[in-house]
C-alpha cells in the first residue's frame, strides 16, 4: 500500500499533468473532479496546497505552470544557498534576504537570468530588493523563488486579494 506522500506526489504528477496538457482549469474544484476521473482522491484544500507547492499560478482566469518551472540550468540555482528568507515589501516588490555579504551576487544571478516579470533589483550587503510592475508579477516571482529553493526558507504569503476562489481559498492557503 502507498504511503501519505507517495499518494501525494503522484497526484502532484497528475496535476502537471493536467495542466500543462489538458484543458484549461479555471476553477480548483474543477481539478478536484479531474483528478477524480484519473483516480485520485482529492479535496480542495489539497489542491489548494499541491498547486502552490508545484509552482503554479492563476493567470487570466485559469492556473498554469510557468514555464521556469522547467529549467534547470538557470543561474539563479547556483545561490540558493545563500538564501535566508523571501518577504513582501510593499505593494509590488519582494526581499530577499542574504547570508552577509551574499546580496550582490544573489542579485546578479536573478539579472543574469533576465526574469521578463522584474523590472530590476537593488542589492545591499546581505539583501536584495525585487522591483516589479504589479501584484500578478510579485506573485509570480515569489512562485519562482519559492519552486527554485524548494520551499526550504522562511517566507510570509502574499496577500491576494484578487484571485480568490469561489469558495474563499486561494490557490496557496492552507
């Protein structure tokens, strides 16, 4: 018998699945009665926390990977070490939090990988400022982050306002 995660990874693969190759879902119930029809017991919540944890987000009314999630060879690989925390400053712009001394390069990794969403950063000693457009572009950069580091450092949700579900849960509450 398969064990809680085993479970969970393979419903994780079927939602790739699904949304990398079928067709849009714009509602998490509608992932839920999807993977039902593949076999797979699933509730809301567990969608809710399976998309955020593979990386996706909700974009013009539907969920979607992002296509980074597929690279593995981006520079920004390299300085995950480095990494301490991610926070929301403000609006529309993210910190990150360094090891001391580890700002610049940690922002020079993110300018090498040429992210289309960040209009630019700013560097410090042991931080870096990521200045985006608006809130859909935060959300997704801090998605990013969060794919990239595997969840392994200390971070506070976005809050999103915008992109509730009909029955009031995002696609990365809990």
């Amino acid at each position: 018998m398969p064990s809680d995660r085993e479970i969970r990874d393979r419903r994780r693969l079927a939602i790739r699945e699904i949304l990398l190759h079928d067709e849009p879902v714009l509602h998490q119930h509608d992932l839920v009665n999807r993977l039902r029809d593949r076999g797979f017991a699933a509730t809301q919540s567990n969608v809710s926390r399976d998309l955020r944890d593979i990386g996706a987000v909700r974009h013009d009314g539907q969920y979607m990977i992002p296509s980074w999630t597929q690279s593995e060879d981006a520079p920004f690989r390299k300085i995950v070490p480095f990494i301490r925390k991610v926070n929301q400053a403000g609006p529309h712009n993210l910190l990150i939090v360094t090891d001391p001394g580890a700002g610049t390069a940690v922002a020079q990794a993110i300018e090498d990988g040429q992210w289309p969403d960040l209009v630019g950063t700013v560097s410090g000693h042991s931080s870096v400022l990521l200045l985006t457009d608006n809130f859909f572009f935060q959300k997704l950069i801090y998605q990013r982050i969060r794919h990239y580091l595997g969840m392994e450092v200390e971070n506070v949700p976005l809050d999103d306002q915008e992109e509730e579900e009909e029955d009031g849960e995002t696609a990365g509450e809990e």
